[in-house]
C-alpha cells in the first residue's frame, strides 16, 4: 500500500504541509524498499527519520496552534506525546533486536496507518480553526 498525498490533506500551512509530505515521502521510501527487499536495511534510516521529524514536525504544529488558540490543543498535543513514543520504542526494538520483519512490518502499519489517521481527522481539525480565526 502506498500512501498518496491529496489536496484535501493539505492544513493550508506551506512548513507544515511540506513537513507531512515529507513524512509520506518516508513511509512511501520504506514500503518501496520493502517491495524490492531492501525494507530490513531501510529500516534504520526510516526509524532515524522519524525520530527527528516528530521532534521539529509535532513543535511546528504545536507552536501554530498555541498562537491560534486552537481548543483541543491539550487531547492533540498527548496524540503527539504518543505518538513519539511509539517511534522510540520501535526504535529501541530495532537497537535490542536488529531489523527483524515483524518491526519492519510494524512500522510500516502502525505508524503509517496512524500518520495518515492523524492528519486526515485531527491535523484537518487544526486547519479548519486556523483558518476560521484568521477570519
């Protein structure tokens, strides 16, 4: 399954929506790496990317919505908290246990599946109150 990046999941926000390209763009990088073979040696680098992309990413976005006064900042921020141990863990598995299937094929639905999650319903949420207050 490769992800596809659509107009409908742009924020409107030029950093933030090259951020979430980006991070398609990584996904769509480990499963085409995965199709060829190579998904066990990508791994390492999928998993670094991540590391660093929630870090700056989930500040950006979380920046833009404190200057909003974005309501629900509070629930969004523990989706971010989450979601960035989710990384780190399967970032320790790879350390303690090396690029094994299973976490390759772990990373590729549980991360992918809830990025995509999280931009189509609570980042598109984000937006639609940006875009409201700037009136």
């Amino acid at each position: 399954m490769t992800y596809v990046w659509t107009d409908e999941m742009a924020t409107g926000n030029a950093v933030i929506d090259t951020q979430h390209k980006q991070l398609v763009k990584a996904l769509n990088d480990l499963l085409d790496a995965c199709s060829s073979g190579h998904g066990r040696s990508s791994l390492n680098t999928t998993l670094n990317f991540l590391i660093d992309y929630v870090v700056k990413h989930f500040r950006d976005e979380e920046i833009l919505q404190q200057k909003s006064n974005y309501p629900d900042y509070d629930n969004h921020k523990k989706l971010h908290d989450t979601f960035k141990e989710t990384v780190s863990d399967l970032a320790r598995r790879l350390k303690s246990e090396g690029p094994t299937i299973s976490l390759v094929a772990k990373v590729n639905t549980s991360l992918g599946s809830w990025f995509m999650n999280h931009l189509q319903c609570e980042d598109k949420k984000v937006a639609m109150h940006i875009c409201t207050s700037c009136g």
